[in-house]
C-alpha cells in the first residue's frame, strides 16, 4: 500500500513538473524562443578577411603611488603624454606602434618637465584566446604631490626627476569564455557586436618592469629596481547594440596577483646593496567603449584605468596606476595576395592553428 502510493507521489510530481515545462514554452514569447534558436554566428559580424589599416590617438597617463603611512606617500608621474599610432590587423595578426609628436605634446615643460616614450605592441587571435606583446619606455617623471612637501615655487611647483625611466615588458593571454561576445569589437574594426551580448574574460598577465636613476639621492649613486608581475584579472565585459552600427561597452573586475622584486643600488662608498622578496598584487580594472561601424568604415572612443599593488620594502603599498583615453578610426581594405598566401603558410606550418 505504502510503496503504491509512493509510485503514484513519484508519478504525479512528473506529471506536474513536465506540464510545467510544457506550458513555460507554450506562454513564452515568440522573442524569447527565436532567441534561443539563434546561432552564435549571428551574433558578430567578422571582418577579418578584410585588411585593416588603423590609426588613433591616445591620452597616455601613468602613476607609481609610493604609500610609507596612510598620510604619507609619494606620486610619481611622467608629464601627460599623447600618442599617435598606426595599426594593421588581418585575419588573426595585429601589428601597431606608436610615436609622440610635438604637435600633440604642447605641454609646459617648465612645470612638470619633459617626458620622452616609446612603444611597440602585437598580437595574436586564436578562436577564443587573444594573446598580445607590449614593450615601453617612458623617461621624465615629476612629483605630482608636490605642494604636500612644501613646493610652491611658481616657476617650478614640481620636484622633477628627468633622469628616472621606466621600462616595462607585457604579455596578456585573455581568454573569452562566451563565443558570442566579441572582444575585436571593443577597440578595433575586425568584428562588430550584432546583438547584445556579455562575458567574462579572465586575463593572464606577466609583465617586468625597469625602474632606473642616476641621479644621488639619500647617498646613493646609481640605483634600479626590477619587478616581475604575475597577476590573474577577471573582467566581466558586456555591450548593448544600440542599432546597426552603434553598440556601447562597459566592463570591470579585480585583480589578484603576486610580485618578485628586487632592487640593486651602489652607494658612495662603491658599496653594492641588494634586496629583494615577494608580495601578494591586488587591484581592479574598468573600460568603456563607443564603436562604430559601416561596411568600410569604423571609428569609436576608449578608456580603461588599472591599479594594483603590493607591499614593497620599507613602504606599506606600491600602487602601479595606468589609464588612457583613445579615439581611433579605420579602414576596411581588400588584402594583397602576398597577405593572404604568407599567412596561410604560417597556419599550414605552426603547430596550433590561429583560424
């Protein structure tokens, strides 16, 4: 008696949850069953057989927050720099680099000095994963905080450090975990977001970095300190398609990482000081885009702002601070012959297959 009656429980509760099933899809809305049936193809329109030529400006600022206490710290910043860059991508190469032209850097040397950079960058798309390269140089940097110490001479109200120079090397692997969402559409011409759509992005980073001074300060003659970065960055990243040819993107997410340094420094006496050792990185990340495309023509606005950090040494924190603001228009061109056949032959020889 007991175990018939667990049968018909057992065989009613079926029942019940499969007309439940049966009537969700029946009131659902024709939009909501259309999207479902939708192919990820439809998502993204490509264009990446397409040869792209690019170019942008870019606003360019950097900080190094040297924290000793919570009312004592150190802001290190290279005059505002603004690049111009070109750009070429086909199929899954991308190729830029960057220069500083006067005309874009009018600023008043006098009060922040002068800072000189340099940078190279490529990479690579392979399916979901993007991998990319980026080496810079920035010499100049002034204390931004000045006037905390005192500073206000009118003609000078900045510390100046023209002699320090930075020079870092960086390598992302960002892997995009949804096949509809289109990373290439954020900042570049290659694809274009058709239909809203969000991700997650977990971000590889190794980067090293070169911080170097031949001024004396506190004894010291020469000094420079390396770091290593190893950090794991977790954007969540959406767009909304706002018609055809608009679409807006905002995304942001932490950081956790850890940091290998080590400082070397000969003092007066020819003396050789080193020390090094290992902290734990945390940090966050934002990024907004506006993109634009027409089927020979795109252009668009970017900005992102990242910052992590660390104990270091004798400090309570090191703050590595990074942000820029472009604007960046492009071409969509039919590729040369020699494009398409020397890239089919790199794909035919490399062992993992970027198309």
């Amino acid at each position: 008696m007991v175990k018939s009656m667990l049968k018909w429980f057992f065989l009613i509760c079926i029942l019940a949850l499969a007309e439940e099933r049966i009537a969700a899809q029946l009131f659902k809305s024709p939009s909501d069953r259309q999207k479902q049936k939708l192919p990820d193809s439809l998502f993204i329109r490509k264009y990446d057989t397409l040869l792209h030529v690019q170019s942008w400006i870019s606003s360019n600022q950097m900080e190094y927050r040297l924290k000793y206490t919570k009312d004592f710290q150190l802001i290190l910043a290279p005059n505002e720099i603004s690049n111009l860059s070109l750009g070429f991508s086909y199929r899954f190469l991308e190729l830029g680099f960057s220069f500083t032209p006067k005309f874009l850097n009018g600023n008043d040397v006098s009060t922040k000095g002068r800072s000189e950079k340099f940078s190279f960058g490529f990479g690579f798309s392979m399916h979901q994963f993007h991998l990319s390269f980026d080496i810079t140089s920035v010499k100049g940097f002034y204390l931004k905080n000045s006037e905390a110490f005192g500073r206000t001479i009118p003609d000078s109200p900045n510390f100046i450090f023209p002699n320090l120079r930075v020079g870092y090397f960086s390598t992302l692997l960002q892997y995009n975990m949804n096949p509809r969402f289109s990373m290439a559409a954020l900042a570049g011409g290659t694809q274009a977001q058709a239909r809203s759509a969000w991700t997650i992005a977990p971000t590889f980073q190794f980067a090293t970095f070169r911080f170097s001074t031949d001024v004396d300060t506190s004894g010291v003659q020469t000094e420079q300190t390396y770091s290593t970065d190893l950090n794991l960055i977790v954007p969540v990243i959406g767009t909304v398609v706002l018609s055809p040819k608009f679409a807006l993107s905002f995304g942001c997410g932490p950081s956790l990482g850890v940091d290998f340094f080590k400082a070397v420094a000969v003092n007066t006496d020819g003396k050789l000081i080193v020390t090094n050792g290992t902290k734990v990185s945390t940090g966050f990340t934002l990024q907004t885009a506006l993109g634009y495309n027409s089927k020979r023509f795109y252009t668009g606005l970017e900005s992102r702002y990242r910052i992590y950090g660390h104990k270091f040494q004798d400090l309570e924190r090191l703050d590595k601070q990074y942000s820029y603001f472009q604007i960046y228009f492009g071409w969509r061109l039919r590729p040369p012959g020699f494009a398409n056949r020397s890239l089919n032959w790199v794909n035919k020889v490399s062992p993992v297959k970027f198309d």
